[in-house]
C-alpha cells in the first residue's frame, strides 16, 4: 500500500501539478520582509552629498596641481631637429642611408631644480604602438622559454628570416625596437644613465626568459631598429622589454634610464642623440623628456582641474539645491501631492 | 433487477451538444445538471478535455453522456485497424506482434544522450542567440579574429549553460519522481492464479491487477470485478482533473462474478487518446454476447480507489498510453508586454549598433585610402613580408576588403550592444518572483489548502500593467458552495428560513442514527406544511415537491463514520454543488436519501423507508435546460419528476391549470433572483400505464440504436417532458467569496475595470453585482437586452449619446454600469456595432455581461484586446472561461469546486477571488517595476562598456582592438555586472505591501508605462553616452603623456565601468537588504579579483599590470573622478526630479518613511483589511 502522502506523485509533471500543497512557512525572506534599510535622497542628503564631494575634491584638486606643479620636466622635440638643414626636404632619405651622420648634440636649459632621480623617457607621437596589427605580432612562449623557441604563431610578418630559420624575439613589436640613444653631460663632464631596472620586475622575472638569446633578429630584408646583443639573454634587455609593454596611446613616453644625481637650475645639459629611428615615413614626433616624479607620476596638470572641476560643479550644485529647495519648498510624504488628489476629478 | 435489462446498459450514450454552452447560464437554473455543460469550447478542443462527467450515475441511470469518442463518430464498432486487443489476462498474446509501450512513464524532456542537441535547439529559437553564434562564427574567420576563439563563445557558452543546467536540473527532478513512480509496486495476477507484488513500470497490457481501497491506480484498466456485488467502485479523480468528489464506475455484471484468476477473453478498445472522459470498447467474454464498455467501466491510472475495498481490472493503457500521459500538456507560452517592448529597443540597439559599425568602418576606409601609398613604411602596419623568398602582402587584401572586414570586426567587437545576458537573466529573475508569488501567505488558500501557482512563467510583469478584467461570477466571485435558502411551493413563498433544530433531520438504521452532514435551516411554515399541518393540499404538493428533489438527481450518498459508533453522516456527493444543496434540503424536510444503488433509490420519507426504482433519467442538455427522472413509486404508479430552468419549464407546463400558482411562482422567482439567488423550477407528472410503456419501448430502442442515439434521446425526453404540473421552485444562494468587494473596490482605485462575465440572469447578475460592490445606487445602468439587430443598435447609439451627455456634464457626472446579455451580444459582436459597444463599454465604470456563452466571453475580451493596448486579464473557474483565459493577456484560474480545466489553461491558478489584490497590486507592481527596471539596466550596462570600446577605436586607427583585455570584455555582461542586476530584479521592492495595498492608485504607476518607455530609454542612453565619456576620457586625458601600456589602462577602464554601473544601480535599489549589499560589493569585489587572476597569467601581454597601476596615485585618484564626475548627472536629475517632480511611487516612499507606516507589523496585516483611502 502506498500512504498517501506520495499517491499525489503519479502525476507529477503529468498536467496536474501538486495540488494539495503545504501551507507556506513563514519567514521573512519569504515574504519579502528582510530587515532593509530604504535611503531617500532628502534635501538634506543632496546638499550634503554635493557638499561633501566638493570638500573633498577641492583639496584634492589642489594638491593634485601643486604635486604636478612641482614636477620638473624638460622635453625637447629632436625629430626635425637634428636634421641638417639641407636634408630637412628628405627626412626618410636622411634617416635611411647608413652614410649620414645621425649623432646630434644639443645643449638644454634645466629651468628648476631637479631632484634625482631624473627619468629619462623618450616620447613617440603618431606611432600607434596599440595597431592591432601590432599588438598581435608577438610571442609570448618564445620569449618565455628557449624550449618554445619556435614558436612564432602570430609573429608574421617577422616571424622568419627568407631562409625559414626563426627569429627571436619575432613579431612586429620587437623589430621596430626604439634605437636612438642619448647620453648627457654637464660641463662637458658625462652624466652616468642609469639603464638598470627601467622594465618591470615581473616582467624580467617572468615574461622574457634568462635562457633566450636574440637570433637572427635584424637580419630580414628590412631593418625595423634596434639590434640586440645576441650574447644577452631577453630577461636583460630591458629596452626590449620597456618597448614591448605596447603602449594605449598614439602619444606615448617610454622610460629610457635614471639621471641618479641632481640636476641644479640653470644648468646647461649637453645632450648627444643618435637619431636613428624612423618615424619620418609617418610623421611621427620624437621627443626627449627628463621628468622628476612626485606622488600622482609625472607632471599631469589635468587631474587636479579635474578635480576642481567636479568639486567646484558640486559645491555649486549644493548651493543651487539649496535655492531651489527654498524657493519651492515641499513637504516630502505629503499625500496631498499624490496624483489622485491632487487632481480627484480626473480619470478615476 | 435492473442491471439485467439490456437497456440498462450504463455507456448507452445520450446526446448533449456539448460545445459552446453557457455552463452559467444553466447552472444557475437546472443545478441537477450544471456539469452537463461544462465543456470546453471548441476552439480548445486538444489541451483541455472535455469534462464529462457520466461517471458517477447510478447503474440504473438509462445514459450517460455520449463520449467524446463517440462524438468523433465512431457510434458504430471500432474498426479492427483502430482497435487494441487487448486479451485479458494473457499479456503474451496481447503483446503480440506489436508490443504496448510498458508501463514505465516517462515525464522528461531530455535523456542523457538527447539533452545536448535538444536543448541547444531549444534554446536557439531564440534570434539573439543565433546572433550571437553568427558572430562568434565569424570570429573564427582568420581575417575577421578580433578575439581569440575560446573568448569569442564563451559568453554564448555562459549563457547557454546556465539556462541548460536550470533545464537540466528540472529534468533531473522530473526524472526522479519518474523513478519513483515506476518503481511502486501492485498486486498484480501471476500465472499461478494469485496476485503478487510487481513494480509498476513491469505491468503490461492484458495483465489483471487488483487494486485495494485508497491505493493509486497504476495503468488505465476496465473493471472486471469489484468487491462491491454490483460490481460499484467509487474513485477520486483529483489527480486527473482535480474534483474532489468521488466517481462511480462499474464493472461488467458479465465479469463481475467470475473469479479473477479465470478470466479470459477479448477486450477490443480504441486507440489511446488524451481524452478522458470518453472510452470506447467491447468485451468478448467467454460464454457471453458481446459487451459494450463504456467510459465508466473504465478506471485511469492516477486516480485513487475509494470507498471500495478492492477492485480487479486488466490493464488497457499502459504508460505514455495512459490518459494521464497523454493529458500532461505543457504550460502556455505568452510573451509579456514589456517583452514586447524590450524587443523595440532591441531594435533601437541594432540600429545604433550598425550606426557605430558604419561610422567606424568608414573612417577605417578613409585612413585606408589616405595612407595607401605609406602602409608599408608603418611600423605598426608592415603591409609586405620579406620573410618569404618573394616579397608578399601580409594579410592584407586591398582597401576595399579591409574596409569590408572592418565593418565584421566591429560588429564583433561591438556585439555586446545586444545585451547576451539579459535573457538569461529576465528568465531567472522570473523564477525568482515566480517563487516568491508562490510562497506568498498572503495568497494562500487555508479552504482548499492550494497555494499560488506559476503556470507561465514568461509574463509575471504583465501583472503590474492590467487595465481590464475579465471575470467569471459563479466560482470565482462566489464561492461555488450552494446553500438552500428558500422554495416557493405551490405558489406560496417560504423564505422565513430559520435555525431549525441545530442537528437537522437524522434517522435511524438498524440502532445506528444516521443524520446528513450538512444541516439545512427550514421554514417552520413549511416544514408544519410537510407535516400536514396545513391541510392535505398542501401537504401532498410539498411533498411531492421534496420528493422531486430527492429523487430527480444522480447525488450518491455515502456513509461516513464518525468517532461515535452509533453515529453515522450521510455524505451526498454529487458533481453538482446545486443538486447537493437540495438534496441537503430534502433531507432536512424529512425526505433522506439513504442508498444508492444500481436500479432503485432508497428514501427515508418522514421516518416511513421508501424504495423507488429509478426507470429512466433524461440527462440535462442545453436545449431542454432541464433533467428529468421516471420512477416507480412503492404505490405503483410512474411518476416523471422534472427540474430545470423556469424559462424552460414553464414552457413544458399544462397551460390551463394551477394558473395562480404559476403566476404566484413567476413572482417568487423574481423576487429570489433580484436577490442573487439561483432558482430551480420544479414539476412533475404521472405517467399512465400506456404512456409508460410507449416511453419505455422508445427509451430502449433508443438506447441500443447504433447511430443518433443521442438525438433520440433527446427526443424521447422532450416527448415525456409535456403537461407537468408545477411544484415549485427554490432559490438557493451561492455565497460570495471572502473579501471580494473590498478586492473589486481595491481593483476599481487602481484604476483596473472590472467587467463580470456570467451565465446568470439579468437579475441575478444585478444583484450579485451590487453585493459584490461593482454597482452602487448612484450609478447610472444602461440596460442592454434586445432580440433584434436593429434595437441593439438604437439602444447603443442611445447609450452613447447619454455617455457622452454624462461626460459633458463634468466633475458631478455619475458612473455609468453597462448591463448587456448574451442574446444582444450576439447581434453585436463580430458585426459592426461591435465598434459602437466598445465605445459604450469604455465609458462605462462598469460593465456586466449575463447570459453569455463561452465563445462570447472570449469575444468581449477580444473586443477590448484587439482594439486598446491595453491589458486584459481574465479569471474563472469553470470550463466555460477557458477559451476566455486563453484569450486575455494573462488567464487565472481558480482552483476551486470546478475542475481543473481553467487551471489547466490559465497562466496562474489561485485559490480565491481577493489573491489577485495581493497578486496585481502587490506582486505584479513589483514584478513590472523590477523587470522593467532590469532591462533598462541592461541596455545602459553594455552600452555604457560599447561606448568605451567605440572611443577606444578613434587612438587605433581604427584598427578595431580593445584595451581591455579580451577576457575581461567577454565576462563583462556575464560575469562582472550580471548578478547584481538579477538579484535587485528579484528583491528590490520600491514600497511595501502595506502602502500598496493601501493606495491602490499606486498600481497605475504600470498601466501608465510609467517605468519603461521610450523616454527612459532615451534617458538612460544619453546619460550611458555622459558616462562612457567620463570613463574613456578621463584616463585618456590622466594619461596622455606617461608611459602607460594598453593593460594598465584597459585595466583602470574595466574596473571603472565596473564600479560606475554598479554604483549606478546601487543607487537605483529602493531597499537594501543583506542580499543587496553582498551581491553589489561582492561583485565588484569579484571583478578585481578576475581582473588580478587574468593579469597573473604570464601568457598574456597585460602580465602584472593591474599591481603596477594600483601602486600609483594616478590610478586611485582617476577612479574615484570617473565615479563621481559619472554619476553626478544622473544624482542631480535624480534629486530634482525626485523632489519638483514627485511620481506617486516617490510621494508614497517618503510617506513610508516619514509617516512610520512601515512598523514592523506589515507581515501581520491581513489581507481583508483594505484601508480606504483618505
């Protein structure tokens, strides 16, 4: 015999549901009662809000721009600069042919003084490091590891040399590796640059392998840029590895190495360039940037107007609710603004 | 003894036209054959079965109602292609050649092997998934990866899966109660000659099981034998169609005797067919003539044996062949509204989606054609490869197809526009509400202990939007629980009903009292009338008058015991709740109808035991509106008893006798149903000797002809059916369900129109109208009732124009109540006054239809449907709403006396009436504003994240690359930001229960569209577009001079919209519970996880970005300005609307707030407690 209680199941799923169902137990969450906490944006929640925002930002803002406002920063614009004037109408000629002398020397002006450490970057216009085209011709296995050598999946068109032999590292992004130079004195005295620990840790330690040497790199048809000492293992070719973080921007600095020491104001800065690389063919613009650092990065005024910006729109905000609420005062939860009585004539 | 009389035969089948019946319309008149009409109209013809309920006549009763087998004209035999032979108790034979599907069932869409393909089918009915699947096949074209293939479907894959792992999991469950269902055992006859346990899924066709008192049938069997000696056994079909009352069936007196274990022959049955109130077969026993089998020698699996100690029958139907099987029939499908709408901006969305794919595909050609000549000289272009011996492009095709394969690229880029997850997610958060309707308490029915159910689970938010409804009266605006409240007995009315003795009539058996379960109060004058002490006139009409209503009837009386032993109830269980009430009242007046049994009642009048031999019983029909019975009194003499509707009878009455009584029974009548009060005419007549046996060579000829044999028995009962003299007439009261007028008076605040749709008179439907406070006195009613065309349409156009006159009138104009019937109705529906009613019917406040049939009650919804975009609901009980359910938007069935078949047909099924303030007001306000909410939400998610991607493309030259890495733009919609939004669509309410139901004007909040539209859209797109500016831009202009990498600054995007979105819904939740919290942090929470985890894998460019980012100020500082100056338009236009432009939803939060409504009690508050409004 089967109790009742599971007679009901023949037809479970069959048309008819169960019926006989069991009364549901209460509990808060079923009926939709959790203890809630229900905000109301009243006046005085707005305004203070608003308030609050602008209290906040407005200080932010400020120091967000003294921050900026006490970065140094030198930038120099070589690209057409440190072309003879007599090549200027043939900028690509220029740069292509082996036999032009491309060392430039310059002199800059430091207009405050700079605490070390000095970055030195190099700042690339128009040059869209973030094509995807670009972006893809890369191997992450093969710069990994001597065992993925030959993996060179989505490195077209650098992947091989003509003769099939791989390169490494290959892709796009690292054969048009930056390779103008700078070196700086003072007073005719050298500024050491500092060339270590411009990449990121991570990525010597775990991106680019101790055990991967460059092979057949800049030996194709096409000569992209730098070289690379073949003698060198990836993990240490921190050049290499500062380009290859493909940068979001068309306009985009790179770091290049660390003035240690101070640099006083006033200083005349001799700077010699090799001005190797070839933005020419597209219009790219090069720059020299020495930058000092503070606490929001490099020098970047827009973040503290920003700032102000939005603190001082809040504060007006604030203020501007608070007229609108005395000029047209309403009782919250008052039920004579309920639609039906207000108008009690209307469709009912 | 009757049962010997050939035409006895129980399955002789009279003819009722069953379709299109107005089941009200009779119901309220012929209560004895109420259930006579419940059919279903046939336009529903396959989901629903027709409700026949010969079931439960007595052996003697001379037909029942022809099957719908028989309808489909097969009358004659069964053709031997048609037929099943099925020989009894030899399983091998029978299942040969052919095997019968075994008796295992099977409910589950999906086995292991099928699942896969069947519901990835499923599933991809759906365009957006197809466009999805298109996109990410394009993707795999080598010249169109914008991502890597496993990212490209991963989120389609997301998707598919949890909707495949929700199916599969209600499969599974389906899968077990299967199991344990065929796993149950049954006596069943092994070949040794004594019954032994097998398991149900092992039973085969032909196999004789015996099934004891209260087990579950497990296969559709025809008796053989019962322990009854007239072969009577009584089952429960409430699994079948959900009555509750018991239903005779019989066995075969040709089989009733034989031993099980030597029964033998041939049972020759139709096909298995989903219809279950009709069988169709015939016997072969051994020794015997051919018998034919009828829909009540039938028992079907998923019904109980009762009050029979056991029964043995041979299996016919065996598993998926089961009636019961082939009944289970899907929930159906609708697409809500604001389905409807959603689909609109879809469009909106494709649109823009191909709008953004142009703008970017033409600048991707102009950059082409501008830089043809320099491509090769680009660092980041290289269009040659010199790596070859021949110098060749490098996957490059020319401008033109570049310019081609940018516009797929962006497309694919671009495709989230079209929100993946927002499918999934309205179908969980369906589910969602969906359970928490059900475990409402609120909705919970203690009378018939049902909760709530959710048949469709595709249309919760049409709840919130309902402007019309359609409703039913009998079952659904009362309770369906007759009561006998006065007769009118030869012209004199009896109505001073009073508590009579508190225990009502009792009579004693053998020592034993036996004393029916209900007591009825009765009239002294009358009840002294019975007695005789009014004279012997009197005496004998009203005697004769409970007599009719003692024995014109097919009530079974069941005896219950109760704790004293001495003690026995009288049960009566009938289909009819009518019949039962006057069966009830007979039996008060001293008139018990103690037994049952195959050929005579037994009647205890006024302590003297009475048998009548029940001769003939002509079934109730449309056509006739009335039943009648022949019984051989104890004295000798024929006696034809009569009851049906009064129009009907005095139609059939001697005309020149009684004519006071008449007149005086006409006036009674009148005055009971202006009381809403159903009446019954009674009469009677006796039959002469010739006259008998005229009637009973006709009747038995009748019931054996093999064709027209319900024709000729409708004839034969019109012919004995003339020159009654009439009795009287009762009224008996159908109680109005609890709290209905407040619900009508909820309902009518909330601006829904109620229209009632009933079978009921003129009158009754008035009254009840008033009582149920749809019509007050100072209405103005517009009577529409003609029988012509043309006065339809004078009394329209009248109607109108005083409509007209009201509204000119202004602020002092009185409602207006439309009262029509069904003979108007049909001059004007489908014709053209059909635009005339609808003008009348809109400005009316009220509209009440009497007199109509089903097919009608679906023509006045549609009237409404087809003509506003208004929302239609309709609610009922009965049979005879369901083409009307099927037609409104959203269909709700009672599940009350009447069956199930409204359930069956209905979106959701409620116990009572006053469910739907709770379910409209409550639920559907907060199902409307959460789902309307949710898919603005959605739109504004992946908008805001394409525009992201869009401004991206302007620093690429237009080379369609993303910063944010690729994983994290694939789990964006399906990870990162979905779960918030589905849990806040399940939880979020914008104002309690209490403040709903106490300004039940808030409900027009939805029928105003007022949380979804086209403007809010465009509003929400445009602050979507403010938003993507300041999270593009804002990095972009941080950033413009450092040394930042793709990684670091799709990482800073990423999060920023991430915590914007979520912020902005944060903002957005009414309530905050300990769920909404965890759900919205934890979400952000988990994206930074995510986005740590895909930047601690060394294989992609963006290694360790995110740690390098939070190590500076910069990263911080822009995040905490993305958020702000984002959200700050939105927060003031909140505000200010918010405070100058209050909605009445606003108004009614502060008022939560403020005025301390929201104590603590709300759960507390009983639903009948409808405040009225201030």
């Amino acid at each position: 015999m089967n109790p009742r209680g599971d007679s009901t199941s023949g037809s479970d799923g069959a048309p008819e549901p169960r019926r006989k169902s069991k009364k549901p137990k209460y509990s808060r969450f079923t009926q939709q009662e959790l203890p809630a906490c229900k905000p109301l944006l009243t006046p005085a929640i707005v305004v203070t809000t608003f308030a609050f925002i602008g209290i906040i930002f407005i200080p932010i803002g400020l120091l967000s721009l003294s921050a900026s406002e006490q970065v140094v920063e030198i930038v120099y614009q070589y690209d057409t600069d440190c072309i003879p004037e007599q090549l200027q109408n043939d900028k690509v000629a220029f740069i292509q042919s082996s036999k032009t002398n491309k060392t430039c020397t310059r002199t800059l002006t430091v207009p405050k003084n700079m605490e070390g450490p000095v970055h030195i970057y190099y700042e690339l216009d128009n040059f869209y490091q973030n094509h995807r085209r670009y972006v893809k011709s890369r191997s992450d296995k093969q710069l990994r590891s001597k065992a993925s050598e030959t993996v060179t999946t989505n490195c077209a068109p650098e992947a091989t040399t003509s003769d099939g032999s791989v390169i490494v590292p290959c892709g796009l992004i690292a054969w048009s590796l930056f390779n103008d130079t700078y070196s700086f004195a003072v007073n005719s005295k050298i500024i050491e640059v500092n060339k270590k620990n411009i990449a990121w840790q991570s990525d010597k330690e775990h991106k680019f392998g101790s055990d991967v040497y460059p092979k057949n790199f800049q030996m194709g048809g096409l000569i992209g840029g730098a070289k690379l000492n073949a003698s060198i293992p990836l993990s240490e070719q921190e050049d290499l590895i500062v380009w290859m973080r493909t940068a979001a921007l068309p306009r985009f600095r790179k770091l290049y190495g660390r003035i240690e020491t101070n640099l006083a104001a006033n200083e005349q800065i001799t700077v010699t360039i090799q001005n190797n690389y070839n933005t020419y063919s597209f219009e790219g613009k090069k720059n020299l940037v020495l930058s000092t650092t503070s606490w929001i990065g490099g020098k970047n005024d827009f973040l503290g107007t920003a700032y102000l910006t939005v603190g001082s729109l809040c504060l007006f905000l604030a203020i501007g609710f608070i007229i609108l609420y005395l000029l047209k005062p309403r009782t919250l939860g008052d039920p004579s603004y309920l639609s039906w009585n207000r108008n009690p004539d209307g469709h009912y | 003894m009757a049962a010997n009389r050939p035409s006895l035969n129980p399955s002789a089948p009279p003819d009722d036209d069953p379709d299109v019946l107005p089941k009200a319309a009779f119901r309220s008149r012929s209560s004895s054959s109420r259930h006579r009409a419940e059919r279903i109209p046939s336009s529903s013809s396959n989901s629903a079965v027709a409700f026949e309920r010969s079931t439960s006549k007595p052996v003697a009763s001379y037909g029942s109602k022809r099957s719908d087998s028989e309808k489909l004209g097969s009358q004659r035999e069964i053709n031997d292609d048609d037929a099943r032979f099925v020989y009894v108790n030899d399983p091998e034979r029978t299942n040969q050649p052919i095997k019968f599907a075994d008796n295992s069932i099977r409910t589950t869409k999906y086995s292991v092997l099928t699942f896969l393909p069947r519901n990835l089918f499923e599933q991809f009915h759906r365009v957006a998934y197809v466009y999805f699947l298109i996109l990410a096949g394009l993707n795999q074209v080598p010249q169109l990866g914008v991502l890597t293939p496993a990212a490209s479907i991963l989120p389609l894959a997301f998707v598919l899966g949890v909707s495949a792992v929700k199916d599969g999991y209600e499969d599974w469950r389906r899968h077990r109660s299967d199991r344990d269902e065929n796993n149950r055992t049954a006596q069943v006859l092994a070949p040794g000659g004594e019954f032994r346990p097998k398991r149900w899924k092992d039973i085969l066709v032909g196999e004789v099981v015996k099934v004891t008192a209260d087990e579950t049938l497990p296969c559709d069997m025809v008796l053989l034998a019962t322990s009854d000696p007239t072969g009577v056994a009584y089952v429960q079909t409430i699994n079948l169609d959900g009555e509750s009352n018991l239903k005779t069936r019989y066995a075969k007196q040709e089989t009733q005797s034989t031993p099980p274990e030597s029964n033998a022959g041939l049972i020759r049955c139709e096909k298995p067919n989903r219809n279950i109130y009709g069988f169709l077969a015939s016997a072969d026993v051994p020794g015997e003539k051919r018998v034919s089998l009828g829909p009540s020698n039938i028992i079907l699996r998923g019904c109980e044996l009762k009050n029979t100690r056991w029964v043995v029958g041979v299996a016919v139907y065996t598993g998926q062949d089961t009636k019961v099987m082939l009944n289970s029939s899907g929930a159906p499908s609708k697409r809500s509204r604001l389905e409807a709408h959603m689909n609109r901006e879809v469009i909106l969305l494709a649109v823009a989606l191909v709008a953004l794919c142009v703008i970017v595909t033409v600048l991707a050609g102009v950059w082409l054609a501008n830089h043809h000549d320099e491509l090769n000289d680009l660092p980041y272009y290289r269009k040659e490869d010199y790596s070859k011996r021949e110098t060749d492009t490098y996957n490059y095709y020319g401008v033109g197809w570049e310019t081609v394969f940018s516009f797929f690229k962006s497309v694919i880029l671009f495709q989230v526009m079209i929100p993946i997850a927002l499918y999934i997610s309205m179908e969980l958060v369906r589910l969602g509400q969906a359970f928490f309707m059900i475990k409402d308490k609120n909705m919970f029915d203690e009378a018939s202990k049902t909760s709530f159910q959710c048949r469709a689970l595709n249309i919760n938010e049409d709840l919130g939007q309902i402007k019309y409804v359609f409703s039913d009266k009998t079952g659904t605006l009362t309770e369906n629980k007759m009561e006998f409240r006065c007769a009118s007995v030869g012209g004199v009315d009896y109505s001073a009903a009073s508590d009579g003795e508190e225990d009502g009539h009792s009579i004693t058996v053998d020592g034993e009292t036996w004393r029916p379960k209900m007591s009825v109060k009765t009239d002294p004058e009358l009840m002294n009338a019975v007695m005789g002490g009014e004279g012997i006139e009197k005496a004998n009409r009203s005697r004769d008058f409970f007599l009719a209503l003692a024995t014109c009837n097919t009530i079974v009386p069941i005896l219950v015991d109760t704790p004293e032993p001495s003690l026995k109830l009288i049960d009566y269980q009938g289909e009819s709740p009518d019949e039962q009430a006057l069966v009830y009242a007979a039996a008060a007046y001293g008139f018990v109808l103690m037994q049952r049994t195959s050929g005579h009642i037994l009647i205890d009048v006024l302590g003297e035991r009475q048998r009548y031999d029940v001769l003939g019983l002509h079934e109730f029909d449309s056509d006739r509106k009335r039943m009648s019975v022949i019984v051989g009194s104890p004295d000798g003499t024929v006696k034809l008893f009569v009851k049906g509707a009064d129009n009907s009878m005095f139609g059939v009455i001697q005309k020149n006798l009684d004519l006071d009584i008449v007149h005086a029974t006409k006036t009674n009548l009148h005055s009971y149903s202006s009381l809403g009060l159903r009446t019954l005419v009674v009469g009677m007549r006796e039959l002469s000797e010739h006259e008998f046996k005229k009637w009973q060579s006709a009747y038995e000829n009748a019931t054996t002809a093999l064709i027209g044999r319900g024709k000729l028995l409708k004839t034969i009962a019109s012919n004995a059916e003339r020159d009654l003299r009439i009795l009287g007439a009762s009224g008996i009261e159908d109680k109005l369900q609890q709290g209905v007028p407040e619900a009508i008076e909820s309902m009518r605040q909330a601006g829904i129109k109620v229209w009632v749709l009933t079978g009921d008179k003129q009158e009754t439907a008035i009254s009840i109208g008033y009582s149920c406070k749809l019509l007050t006195s100072e209405m103005t009613q517009v009577v529409i009732n003609s029988n012509s065309r043309e006065s339809c349409k004078r009394k329209l156009q009248d109607a109108a124009s005083m409509s007209s006159r009201l509204a000119g009138a202004g602020s002092a104009k009185s409602p207006l109540a439309l009262i029509i019937d069904g003979t108007s109705l049909v001059y004007i529906l489908e014709t053209e006054l059909e635009e005339e009613l609808f003008e009348v019917a809109t400005t009316c406040d009220v509209v009440l239809c009497c007199r109509v049939a089903p097919l009608q009650k679906a023509g006045i919804v549609a009237l409404i449907k087809n003509r506003t975009d208004d929302m239609t609901l309709a609610i009922g009980d009965g049979a005879n709403d369901v083409s009307m359910i099927q037609m409104a938007d959203v269909g709700i069935g009672i599940s009350g006396q009447e069956g199930r078949q409204a359930v069956m047909a209905s979106d959701f099924a409620m116990g009572q009436f006053r469910f739907l303030v709770p379910l409209l007001l409550v639920h559907g306000h907060w199902n409307y504003q959460r789902m309307a909410y949710m898919i603005l939400y959605n739109f504004y998610r992946n908008a805001v994240f394409v525009f992201i991607l869009f401004w991206y493309v302007f620093y690429t030259e237009y080379s369609l690359i993303s910063a944010v890495s690729e994983w994290s733009s694939v789990l964006y919609s399906v990870i990162y930001t979905a779960l918030p939004t589905i849990i806040v669509g399940i939880l979020d309410k914008d104002l309690s229960r209490k403040t709903l139901l106490k300004y039940p004007q808030l409900y027009r909040a939805g029928q105003r569209d007022e949380r979804y539209n086209l403007k809010l859209f465009i509003f929400t797109m445009m602050d979507c577009i403010w938003q993507s500016i300041a999270i593009f831009y804002i990095p972009y202009l941080a950033y413009r001079h450092s040394d930042v990498d793709v990684s670091g600054l799709g990482d800073l995007w990423i999060l920023a919209v991430v915590i914007l979105v979520n912020i902005h819904l944060a903002m957005d939740v009414f309530r905050w519970n300990w769920i909404t919290h965890a759900s919205i942090w934890g979400c952000i929470a988990a994206t930074v996880i995510c986005v740590i985890i895909i930047d601690s894998i060394w294989m992609l460019p963006g290694y360790w970005a995110i740690f390098t980012m939070m190590g500076t100020g910069l990263f911080w500082l822009c995040l905490l300005d993305i958020i702000v100056a984002g959200m700050v338009p939105r927060f003031a236009t909140k505000a200010l609307t918010e405070y100058f432009w209050p909605s009445d939803v606003q108004i009614a939060r502060e008022l939560e707030k403020f005025q301390n409504l929201n104590a603590s009690t709300i759960s507390e508050i009983p639903l009948s407690t409808f405040f009225s409004h201030p």
